[in-house]
C-alpha cells in the first residue's frame, strides 16, 4: 500500500468532503480535514444537503448528537451520494448507548449504501448483533472477536468496517488489516474518534479501495499521534501539537513509521 | 474537605456526565470533563435524553443557546435524573439578558428538582428576585449582599447556589463557603464558567454533599488556572496550559493552593 | 484612519456583539470577540432574538450552517437592529454553492438593512450577479474585477461591501480601501473568514463609518495573524499564537504594520 501517494492525491485534488455531523467535535472535523489538505463543508437543512453533497467528493455522517431531522437530512444526502457515486461515511457513535443511536444507524444502512462504517467496538458489536455495552460514546464490552465481527458485519452489509480501539481492525469482509499507529493520549482528548473519520473520508474521497483508504487514512492519523506525543508533556499542548504534526506530515514520517499488517 | 479524594474517586469511578448543554463550549465542556478524569455525553434528543440520563451519573444543564425545544428535553432528562436521583446542574447563562431566559430558567426550576444552581451574580440576583441587569451572558450590576442572596435563594429552592465571580460563593442555605482559587486570565476566554459547571458534576456525580463538591470542583479548577497563568502571556496559550494543568492536577498542589473557606 | 483609537473605543465600551452564526465556528467567534475587547452573546430562539438585539450594538449574521428556521431569527433580529439603528454584518458564507444560501442570503439583504456584507470573491460574485463558483465554502472562480464588483453592488446594495482575499477590498460605492495586511497560513485553519466577521461587528459597533471600520477590522486582524506566523511552525500552534497576538494588539505594532491603502 502506497500511503503517500493517497496523501498526495488529497492534497493535489483538494476533495470536499461534505459533513453532517455533531455540534461537539464539528470544529475539529472541518479543521482536520483541511488541515491533511482537503475542503471540508459542513451543512445540514434538508433544503440544501442534496445540491452540497452533489458537489461534494465524500460524505461523511455522524451521529454524535442526532436528532430525527438529521437523521432526515443524512438520509437524503447519502441517497444523493449514492446517485453520484461517491463514497459514505458513517460514524455510529454511541450506538448501543440508547435505542434512538442504534435504531437510526441501522436505518441509515437501510436506507443508504454506506461505504464506510466505523465505531468503537461495542458500537460495532451492537450493530453486528453482539452483546455489547456502551457507556455514553465509550466502549465498555464487547462478547466475541473483534476480527470476526468485522469480516461478519462486513459481509452481511457489503461494506469496508472499522472497528477502532488501541489496535484498529479494517475489513471489507474479505481482507483485514489491522493498524497499530496511535498513542493513549489521543483517547484522552475529545474529538479523536469523530476526525479519525473525516480524515477516513478524505482518504476515501481519492482512493476507491475503501479498505486501503481506511487503513491509510488511520495510519496517518496515527502517526502525527505519536509524533506529537513526543512534544507534549500534557493533552492541551497534545492537542495543538497534533495539529501541527498531522499539517506537516511528511513522506519520510509515514514510510518510517507505518504500521499496517495485512493479516488476511 | 478532603479535595484530593473527590478527585480520585472521579478518576477511580469515571462517572458518565451526561450533557445538555450550548453549542458555544460543548466541546470545552466535553474536553474538561474528560480532562478530570470523567467521561461526557451530550445528547438531546427528545427520543434518547431519558434513556441516556438513565445510564449517567449526573446531568448538566446549561441554557446559554436555549431554544423552547431544547428546554423540553432538559426537563424529560431533568425528571428521569431525579427519578434516579442523580445530581441535575443547571448553569443559568444568560437569565436577566431576555425573558425567554428568565422564564425557562424558572420553569426548569419548578419542574425538576435541581441540585445545584449555578450562575454568576446578575444571572442568580435575577432568580432570587433582586434588582440586576445582564449584559448577554455577562453579569453588570446586582443589588444586595451576594452572600444573603445566595443562602436566601438556597433555602426557598432547598438547592446548593453557587455564585461565581472573583470570589465564588457556594451555600446550599446552611453552610457557606468562599473559594478563592483562580486568575483574571480565567475571564479573558470564551468557556471558563460552562467548564466549571460540567466540572462541578464531575464531582458532584461521586460527592452527594453538593455544597462540598461545588467548593471542591470549583478549587481545583481555579488552582488549575492559577497554575496556567505561570506559563502564559496571552489568551491562546493561556487555554492551551489550563488544558495541561487540569488534567496533570495532584495532591501536591492542591494541597498547597487551595484556597477554600468556610464562613458559615 | 486611526485604527488605535478604534481599538481603544473597543476596549473602552465593551460593545455587545449579538451573534446568529453557524456551528462550526461559534466558538470562535464568541472568543475571538472577547479577545478584541467586546463582549459576546450567542442567542438564535426566535422567542429571544429581537430581545437580546435591543440590548446589543452590532448584529452579526452568518450563514455558514444556516437552516430556515435560523435565518427567520436572523430576520428577526435583523429589523430590530434596523429600528435600534445598530449596524447589521453579514458573512454570506457558501453563497453560490447552494441554491438555498444564495436565496436565503438574498432574503436577508430584502428583509434587512445590512451594514455590512462581507463574503470571499465568488460568494460576493454571485450575490452580485457575475458568473462564479464556490466549493462547498471556498471561491474557486468569479468573471470581472473584483474592485468594480464591490462597488457596483455597494450601490446598488446601498452598503459596505467587503471581499475576503490575499488582499481585502473593502468599498460603500464611493471610496475603495485595500487591506494587505494577513498571512497565508490564516487559509489554512478553519474559521479565520468567520472570526474576521466577528471583529467587524466589534469595530462597526463603535465606529458608524462601517469602511472605514471594516478595514481597520481587517488590519488589526492580519497584523496579528502576520505577528502569529513568526513564532509558529504549523497550524496548530498559528491558531494558539494568533489569539494570544490579536489579544496583545498594541499602537506600536499597528502603527508599524498597517497595510490600508485607500485607492478611491
């Protein structure tokens, strides 16, 4: 796999990615994006998400904090994006968590041919009918194994799973790959989980392996993790310094430090 | 008070501080509570809030972009808290500014049974009746003794009020306390008294002694800014450092720099 | 143009600056705000608007994650501002990449009397009638002069246009200023065009000539994005050291730096 040359194509082609996210990390998504070289837009009314995801590259949902409008809306921009064929982004955070998470992400993946779907494990483990727990948007407990419930999920919905955690598993049913890029205090800052996606949704945008993109785009993300951590004594500082490492990821960083296995 | 080992026990228990909160500082709020060691959720669905207030461990309500919807699912999260009996907070940003407010403040007041109420000193002279003005969100002028106000206000709510400013004041009717700690720089950005209240039920979730726990929380979050102010010259790396800080606080400091007292 | 006595009236007054903006940048906004001098409220419920304007001194609009509920409250408080006689800025954000922003951008521009409408080239293209294209929020291309472009529809419009770029171009349909001031690593975070609104506001609030306080505005805005550049190596840290030099802004620096030139 030829990370850097994904990145490169991202920061030469300029893709928008249109978001429908959630009012917490909705900052942080636009800026990661724009900040590994792509154009984030973030817009929600019904009246308009079909026009800005025609225009757009990539579509990236998430339901951090849904209500049944959005839903609405993402519903009509995903239907939109698989008219024009363009890559979907789900992120089901907090699915497990209550009822109205798990019951609209399934119908997202109803409604929509969804490329992309990523979570924690026990988001994932709840939508691949495994006894999970949720805690909020954190992953308590998941009955099973983790690869095995992404090849699974990954077969019955036709679809490249990512299951995050300190190892990320990524599966479109056939291979897996597994990334082990990252650092703990990435999951000690707020956000983490919801930019890992629009940056998978950048990768996605350019590459059309969306196992490869996910996976490329993870490792990346990872990398200026790790960088980071190296300058920070503390997650206010980590969290600028990610900034900085992620717009100035280079190719030397990302040949030396990579750490994706292709274990299928 | 032993500060030091509320502190722990939010490390120790991580409780869920399940959020309804602004679109301003959701994410400092999300950030900070994380950042003490507790886990967030924001949620406010009409369809999710009760059920994901029935696996928190305290509520935080704060109206500062309140719509009439919103307000409705604070008070569904507001019920289902007390029915569980956790600890419901509500940070009354902005009540004086508009009547809309006001009233909605109040309403929440009569329909749930809030544990503490927190606001700075025009936002709780306007709900205990005194003559204040509001200008947006910040407190002008407010007429009486703080200190009388907010025992007076305590007793006829039967809630712990908590009035912050230079000195913050915290009684729940009986027993008062000062707490000392804190920097000008404090009040110089954007989501300092959101992340107080989303700190204070980080501690109120695993102290019942409400008045204890909004002194508590109210310290370490000052002593945190304190610590901050050493290492900044501006704004920017102020926020950046009082991120450091908060979530690099110890016995050691605390025990040095807190600046509790009880008058009454 | 004496830029520091504007800057002083600010700090001075303390103008309240009401905001209907978008999420993404709301935080921003609010701090951005405070650390020019102003205060600021962010207030959309239709029940509240009108009020919260009555007690401001410049209403900023800014479409950016408008819905039609949102713009029926920037309409609102659009005409109270027009009866209090305060000015009205309006950031057109993603003018031309949706039907829905170029339409409702133009319903506010019917309903109200905007001050101030700022935009970048092909948002302000559009509004003004010539061929553009915008992507998702970016200008990509306009047809004509921009220079001419401002000052046709500053007359016809019968207000301030302003237009974002490497260079601004600030004009009433009369008088022309160009502000150089700024630094390209701003593009590179998300926010920026936003924040510059914001500041507007707080400079139009006491400053009634809105040229003239839309370009010092822009000025003070890049000299401390210019001051940011010189200690930062990368994004993150831009952004942190850009809102600890805005905050810091001193005579010396602008005196020394301030690039406006009045070209008509």
């Amino acid at each position: 796999m030829n990370i850097v040359e994904i990145l490169e194509k991202i920061k030469e082609q300029k893709p928008l990615i249109h978001h429908i996210t959630n009012w917490v990390t909705i900052y942080d998504c636009a800026n990661i994006v724009r900040a590994i070289g792509a154009l984030p837009v973030m817009a929600h009314a019904k009246e308009e998400v079909e026009q800005m995801t025609s225009i757009a590259n990539a579509l990236v949902l998430n339901i951090g904090t849904l209500t049944v409008d959005l839903i609405e809306s993402m519903v009509l921009a995903g239907k939109k994006a698989n008219k024009k064929n363009i890559p979907v982004i789900l992120d089901s955070v907090g699915v497990g968590a209550t009822d109205l998470r798990t019951n609209k992400a399934k119908e997202i993946l109803e409604e929509v041919k969804v490329s992309i779907l990523k979570g924690n494990s026990s988001e994932i483990g709840t939508l691949a009918g495994v006894e999970s727990e949720t805690k909020g948007v954190e992953a308590m407990s998941v009955k099973g194994n983790l690869i095995e419930i992404a090849e699974k999920l990954a077969n019955n919905r036709k679809l490249t799973v990512v299951i995050t955690g300190e190892e990320d598993i990524i599966s479109n049913g056939e291979d897996v790959y597994i990334c082990k890029n990252g650092h703990w205090m990435m999951s000690k800052i707020v956000g983490t989980g919801c930019m890992a996606t629009s940056v998978i949704g950048a990768f996605a945008a350019v590459e059309r392996n969306y196992t490869l993109a996910s996976s490329a785009a993870l490792s990346c993300f990872g990398i200026a993790g790790e960088l980071a951590a190296e300058k920070s004594k503390s997650i206010g500082t980590y969290k600028v310094n990610f900034f900085d490492e992620i717009f100035n990821l280079d190719k030397v960083s990302i040949e030396k430090m990579q750490k994706i296995e292709k274990i299928k």
